[in-house]
C-alpha cells in the first residue's frame, strides 16, 4: 500500500517536472540580429526564429523587422522594441501579453503600423 503510493506520488512529479521542462524550453528569448529583413526569416532571430512557443522577442539592436506575414496567437508573449524598428502594413499580431517601446534611457523604438491588427490578451 505505502509501495503504491510512493511509485503514484513519485510518477506524478516526474510527469510535472516533465511538464515545466517542456513550458520553459518553448519560452525562449529572441534577439533581432539583422540591419533590415524580414520578421519570419529565421537567421534575423538569435536564436534561429521567428519568435514562438511563447517566446520573447527583443528588437534592440537598432535594426528593422518588417511583418510580412500574421503572427498567430501564442506564437510571440512580449515584443520588446527597445532600439530599432518594426513596420506591419498587412496582417495580424496576436500577442499573448505586451507590445512595449523604447523602454530604457536613450532608447528609441518605432512601430510603423499601416495596416493589420495589433492583438493583445491584456493590452499594449
């Protein structure tokens, strides 16, 4: 009896600890490392991207990422446009969570929004 319960309790926090380790590998951070390009190419992303599972995209190089395709729901949580540019004249971004710009001293974000929606489950 004492047996069971102990392998039960023991398969349970493996199964959590499998759990957390899937979330926070998915939840990686993303760096801009291009001049100018396009927001869906992946070697503009350090790592490899675009931004998904959640990920956190950090745009502070002072480079451009230009949308050129939606950003489905789930597949960014944070853009932080610290330093540099993004342009989205089409389609849609659909944050899990915030759009923030130019945060820090001396940083200037631009976000160039001409068409599509930007989408947020709490606001930008």
């Amino acid at each position: 009896m004492i047996k069971d319960r102990i392998t039960t309790i023991s398969i349970l926090l493996c199964a959590l600890f499998c759990v957390a380790a899937t979330f926070a590998a998915s939840a990686a951070d993303y760096y801009w490392n291009a001049a100018s390009g396009n927001w869906s190419v992946g070697s503009n992303w350090d790592p490899v991207g675009p931004p998904t599972g959640k990920g956190v995209a950090y745009i502070e190089n002072g480079g451009t990422a230009n949308i050129d395709g939606g950003i489905e729901e789930g597949a960014v949580q944070h853009i932080r446009l610290y330093n540099g540019t993004v342009n989205q004249s089409n389609y849609n971004v659909d944050l899990s969570r915030t759009l923030s710009i130019g945060l820090g001293d001396g940083n200037v974000g631009t976000y160039n929004l001409s068409g599509g929606l930007i989408i947020s489950d709490i606001g930008i």
